[in-house]
C-alpha cells in the first residue's frame, strides 16, 4: 500500500464578504438536470422556500399528504424588497444556465460563502455529471486526468494524484466536503454513475476541508435528491477485454408533500489490461431530503461501497542491455542503481514481453468496504441568518494482501519480489454547524460564514511484521503465494476541533474582498506493538498541533462577465509521512506552506464561450520526500510556480470545443543528502510534468438522414517526469487521444418506456500508445504503465 501526511493551513485574514444575491446563492449546478440545485457548502442542496410541486399520476386528483396535515407549518415569509446591494432575501426560483465551464455552478470546496466558481478568488473546476457521462470518464481516476494540470495513474487499484507541483497526500480527496485521512490509503476508486458532479480546488484547501495539502482538493459528490417529478436513469456497458458496468439511479418527489428522494445503485467489473488483474466495485448511495416547514429542512444520507481487486502492482524496469531486442522506447529512459537490490542496471527500458506480464502473486487481493451514514438540517432564523449542521459516520474496512516490490537484480538478471499485508479498521465520527449572515457594515453589503467542525477518529492497522519474499525470472514464471505471514499492530486515534471564519465584503457593486481564518487544534494519540505483544519502545506518545491558517483575497468584474482575481493563503501539515502513522523519532513539527495567485475568469459570446487563467506561486517548508523501503528524507522545501488555461466555447448549437493547458516548474531547495553524498536541490519531485494539455470537441449531426448522431475527440498530453527524487530516471512525454460516437435513438419497441436512449461507441487510446503513466517514489524499481487501445459499447436510457 502506499501512505503519506495530513493537516491543516496558516495565516489570517480580512473579514470580509460580500453582499450578495441569494438568489445567486441558488444557482443550479451547472451540469444537473432541470429543476436540481446545486450543493452550497457541504450540507444539502440549496432549494427555493416555495413548496415543492407533487408528483401526480394522470387522472388522479391529489391526495392528502403529512404536511397538508400540520397545523404549526407557519405561513411563507414574505421577502424584503430587494435592493442593488443585497438583491433579494429570499432564493430566486431562476437557476442560472448552464456555462460552458461550469462558472455558474456553486462548489462545495473553495469556500462555504455559497459563491460560484467565478465569485471565488481561486482556481476551481466543476465537471458536473452530464460531462462525466458525455466524457466517458468511468472512474474517479479517468474524471481527475481530465481536469486542468491533474494527473494520475490508470491502474485503478493504485490511487496517486498529482497537481500544481505536488503529489499524493498533498493533494486532498474528499467526498461530500469530509475529509477522510491521508489520500495514499484512504482515495478509493469509484464508479461515477453515483456521482452529481467532481469538484477541483487548486492550491491551498485548508478552510473547505481543514487539512493542509498545498497542491489542491478534489471533492466527490454524490447526487441529491430534486424536487419534481420522477426521473430514472439506467446504463450498461462492455469493453472487448471483458469488463462489464451497469448502473441504475431514481430520483424526485414523493407522494409526501416535502419529501424527496434518491436512490443509486452501480456495480463494476473492470479486466484489466494487465494479465490477470480485476476489480469489482459495487456502489449504493441514497438521500431523503425533507422541507418540513418553508425555512427549516433536514436529510438523511447513506452510503455503501465494496471493493474487490487483484490488483497490478507494477513493472520492473530492466537493463536495456538485458533485454536486447525486446527493449523498448519511448516508454522511460535513463539510468538506475536498484533501491532495492543496490545492483546497477545502466540505461533502463521496459522489457517488450512484460507489457501485461502480473508480477503479483496468485493470491494477491485488496479488498475495501466502506459505509456512510450523514444527517443534517438547514434552518432560516430570519431572512439574514442560516443555520446549518450535518453530522456523519464513516467506516471503513481495507486489506492489501500483495507482492508489492518487484525488483530486477543485475547481478542475478532476475527479479526480486517482496510481499506487504497491511489491514485498517477505520472510524470516524464529527460535525460541522456553521452560521451564515447576510447584512452590510457601513451601508457595504457583507456576507459572514462562522463554522465549528469536530471529528473523532480511531485508526487500527494490524501490518506485516515480516515480508516474504522470493526472485523469479522476467518472464515465463510460477506467480506463487504470498506465504507465511506474520503481523504487529498499530493504532492512532485523532480529536480534532475547528474553527472558521469566512467574510466576503463588497466594496462596490463590482471588487469584492474575500478572506478567511482557520484555527484547528488537534491531538494524535500513537501506539505499536510488535509481533510478541510487546509495546514498541517510545510508545504509546501523545502530540498536540494548534495551526491558525487562512486566505485574504479579492474578485473585480472590471466588465461585465469578466473577473479578475488575486489571493495568498497559507497552510500547514504534518512534515513527516501521514499523521496515522508517524513514529517518536520522526520530525513532529508542522510544515508551513504559503501559496500566491492571481488570475482571470471571462464568460462571454451571450454565454456560448468561457475561459480562465490563474498564475501561481507556492512554497512549502520542512518537506519530508518519500524513498525506497518506507524510507523519509529531510528534503527542506519545495518550490513551484506555473500558469493554468481553461476554455470552452459552443460556436453553434451542434458543436463544442474544450481545452485547457498547464506548465508548471516545480524543484526542491535545500535538499541535501543526510549522509552528505551529494544534494538534490534544483531536482524536480516524482510524478510532476511540466505540461499538460488536454482537449476535445464534438458536433452533432441533427438531421444525418436517420438518427441524431454526435461525433467527438478527445487529446492529452502529458510531459515528461521523473520517477525519484534523484532525477535519473525519466517517465517519457506521452500523447493519448480518444474517439466516441453517440446514436439518440427514437422510441422503439424495445426501449417504449424511454424517454432517452443512447448509444455510445469509444476508442480510447486510440493510436495504442505505451507510455509510463505513473510511478510510487515508495517503490521506485518499477513504474505503472498506461492503458493499451480499448474498445467499448454502452447503452443509456432516461425514463
């Protein structure tokens, strides 16, 4: 498995915020269907204070309903006049359009002020579910390789991020706006069909999720209920290497005046392109929504999800010498001393007969099941003042059960392979209540966000206290068993409270100030004990870390449709590998972090074109690097610095274009050998491409004789990277490109209940291009390679 930090953020901050429309603050997720709102904040949907309409089969007159009966449900508030400041008090039934780059939508993540994406001082990114499904990204994994600047792995098991010079639990996950833990052990891979919309925050995150990761957050959320009638979807689809999905979700108003629901269900079977490697994953999540009176509501959510994998652990790299003939380019190049073996392998290639060669063992598995249960409500006390409080349970149970080092050895010309086992048994349990207030300071309109969070967690990993291990040949071997095990204990649990302050003051009716402070202390109790039941010396220890971070910025609509931005954050985080498993002697203190952007957000044309810009600057101090064997080095700090591009423009109702573009120069300072050998300072860190390009377009034939027909592309380029911090060895640039074709079908007999059906043809990877998508420093003998050419077919259906 592969593990990392954990944390909060620093700085402080104007109060401010500004006044605002609350019929803004109920603008529709720019992606989801009629008559569904977009989540403001973390909690529930926003939706309007009016009834909602009740479903009614034809012909039938309505029936008597639970809140028709209740003789408390006060009268509709009348709304205050609405003023050039303030605009109206009470939500607008208006939902804002669709934008071609989702500005419109209101992100959970980048600030609980309820604003949309272009009020944010910050770089964020909505892909809502339409552009999942027309996009093809099956996976979490496929979602994150579209964003601007993100990379990531293709093998499903291994989760790895990359984003604005940082990787792995630098970069957050969250799911629903709750953070979990350290993203290396914690990031599951899901299907997307139970998801409303991915949502990307670059750069600090500490005031939406509490942690101190610099290089971003990506926030999954699950779909919501809608008020109005009743809308099914259903899928399925296939690839030619056997892999099966299918999907069924349901969702609107009830017979109960009030009540609405949703429900999802979607189960996977995913061959891989590696010899015998899988997963399955079954994904059941549903929400009632309840208004039980025109200013207060409340929810129930739950969740279930069940992983199975035999999962692809990686490929060795070889000398190319070894491998004469069959080596290949293109794929990694340079030259490596084995961290593993010490034996020196010269230029290194990957073998031509390992492709899809399994290095695992045959009984090799991880396995994870998870569950969520949340509840909350939100209550207008008045129309200035909103109450907001969700609490939750996450549970969680994973097993890795794997050969994770495979290793070629020089000096034998076989590979060495080394097991792992490790088990979590993960809970938490927490709240976040938060304030909002609307009103003005000094005749200025403000907006003001107070927020209490608290979260308790208990953290159980029985691990391997011995590691099996064998050498095989490169190719042509007996996979074997993982062998004798044996097993030690560890445990952490964490108390964390927050506080949050966030304010947007508007100074004008067009430049804003936004800011906010965080102070969040929090106590990690550590134990281990070793194979015999003894209590490892150090242990068990107590630490405490009281971080204050923030963020002070602004927004200015210079034009109509065009704002320019400005903010500096801070942040803080564990410098030492992830806060679960942090031992005595490692460095406790927390790192600190200090982010600079700026940038530009223009939506223009009559809203048929959007594009944004955002220049960054990033330090982060007393950095620990992972190494080979589990191993940490002293790295002092990371710089990093780039531009990111996003646009998309519709030129006429059948066609669309879409692109975006970033370049980011990201190395270590102060980065010398403890054992004085040399410094890696100027060197970049593992998995961190300069460039990333991404784009695609499509156009859809109306009248093409028959049936609607819509053609599309896709490309991504992603450059070269290294895969240590040593910088010897490169992961070659690689340029992938996708084809789809969708078919609207008519009502025919067969699908006579559909109101929608499509049918959807995919190539992806459409050249078969070999490429070197991803490599864990952890294990830094072998690399993940990309997914080959694939073919797939899928059936979806609205009814």
């Amino acid at each position: 498995m592969r593990v990392r930090d954990f944390c909060g953020s620093i700085s402080l901050v104007g109060l401010l915020a500004a006044g605002w429309q609350a019929g803004t603050a109920h603008a529709q997720q720019a992606s989801a269907p009629a008559g569904r709102a977009a989540a403001a904040g973390t909690l529930l949907p926003d939706v309007t204070v009016d009834a909602p309409r009740q479903r009614q089969p034809a012909g039938r007159a309505p029936s008597p309903t639970r809140a028709a009966n209740r003789t408390t449900r006060p009268a509709p508030r009348r709304a205050a006049a609405p003023s050039p400041a303030t605009g109206p008090s009470v939500p607008s039934t208006n939902m804002s359009a669709a934008t071609p780059l989702n500005g419109n939508a209101m992100p959970a993540i980048g600030s609980r002020l309820g604003l949309t994406s272009r009020e944010v001082p910050a770089a964020i990114e909505v892909v809502g579910a339409d552009t999942l499904r027309e996009q093809g990204y099956h996976t979490t994994v496929d979602t994150v390789k579209g964003a601007t600047g993100v990379s990531a792995g293709d093998a499903p098991n291994d989760v790895g991020f990359a984003m604005r010079g940082f990787q792995g639990n630098q970069v957050n996950v969250l799911y629903n706006g709750i953070n979990i833990g350290p993203t290396g052990f914690t990031a599951l891979t899901m299907e997307t069909f139970n998801l409303d919309r991915v949502e990307f925050l670059k750069g600090p995150s500490s005031l939406s999720s509490g942690q101190g990761a610099v290089g971003g957050t990506i926030n999954f959320v699950t779909k919501a209920p809608h008020t109005g009638p009743v809308q099914n979807e259903a899928f399925v689809g296939f690839d030619q290497r056997g892999s099966f999905r299918s999907g069924f979700g349901s969702g609107g108003s009830t017979t109960i005046k009030g009540l609405d629901y949703r429900f999802d269900i979607s189960r996977t079977k995913e061959t891989g392109f590696i010899d015998d490697t899988d997963f399955k994953n079954v994904h059941v999540s549903g929400q009632f929504d309840d208004r039980l009176s025109d200013s207060f509501k409340t929810f129930v959510a739950a969740e279930f999800k069940d992983y199975k994998a035999r999962p692809y652990e990686g490929t060795p790299l070889v000398p190319a010498t070894f491998s004469g003939a069959n080596a290949t380019s293109g794929i990694v190049s340079g030259t490596k001393v084995s961290a593993y073996n010490g034996s020196d392998l010269g230029a290194v290639t990957i073998d031509g007969r390992t492709l899809s060669t399994n290095y695992n063992v045959v009984d090799g598995h991880k396995t994870i099941k998870e569950s969520w249960v949340r509840s909350g409500f939100e209550w207008d006390l008045n129309n200035a003042v909103k109450l907001r409080s969700q609490i939750y349970n996450y549970n969680a149970s994973r097993d890795w059960y794997n050969n994770e080092v495979s290793a070629f050895n020089a000096n034998t010309n076989l590979v060495d392979r080394e097991r792992f086992f490790v088990h979590h048994n993960h809970n938490m349990v927490g709240n976040t209540t938060d304030l909002t207030w609307n009103g003005s300071i000094f005749g200025l309109a403000n907006r003001l966000v107070g927020s209490v969070e608290s979260f308790h967690t208990d953290f159980t990993r029985p691990g391997a206290a011995n590691f099996p291990g064998d050498s095989v040949a490169l190719i042509g071997f007996d996979r074997g068993v993982y062998g004798q095990l044996g097993t030690q204990l560890q445990s952490a649990t964490i108390d964390s409270v927050a506080l949050n302050l966030e304010d947007r003051l508007k100074l004008t009716d067009t430049f804003a100030l936004v800011g906010g402070l965080r102070y969040n202390p929090f106590t990690l109790d550590r134990n281990s004990i070793d194979k015999n039941g003894i209590v490892k010396s150090g242990f068990p220890y107590s630490k405490s870390w009281q971080p204050v971070t923030g963020r002070i910025g602004y927004t200015w609509e210079a034009l109509p449709g065009t704002t320019f931005y400005s903010q500096y954050a801070t942040a803080a985080d564990i410098s030492a590998d992830s806060i679960f498993l942090l031992s005595p002697t490692q460095n406790l203190a927390l790192s600190d972090s200090r982010s600079v952007e700026t940038g530009v957000k223009q939506l223009f044309w009559n809203g048929r074109a959007e594009w944004t810009f955002s220049a960054f600057d990033i330090e982060r101090n007393n950095v620990y690097s992972a190494q080979a064997g589990q191993q940490l080095n002293l790295a002092g700090k990371v710089k990093s610095q780039g531009i990111e591009v996003a646009a998309a423009v519709r030129p006429t109702p059948e066609s669309k274009l879409w692109g975006n573009v970033a370049y980011v120069r990201a190395r270590y300072a102060d980065y010398d050998l403890a054992d004085g050998s040399g410094s890696f300072s100027g060197n970049t860190p593992p998995n961190i491409p300069a460039v990333i390009v991404n784009g695609g377009g499509s156009y859809r034939f109306l009248n093409p004789g028959w049936w609607p027909v819509e053609l599309g592309f896709s490309v991504r380029h992603v450059g070269d990277r290294w895969s240590t911090d040593a910088n010897t060895v490169k992961l070659n640039a690689y340029t992938t490109a996708d084809l789809f074709a969708f078919i609207d079908l008519p009502k025919v007999p067969l699908f006579a209940t559909a109101t929608s059906t499509r049918l959807t043809f995919r190539v992806r990877n459409v050249t078969d291009k070999r490429y070197a998508a991803w490599n864990d420093p952890f294990y830094p003998d072998q690399i993940f390679l990309g997914a080959p050419r694939t073919y797939e077919v899928e059936a979806s259906f609205k009814f």
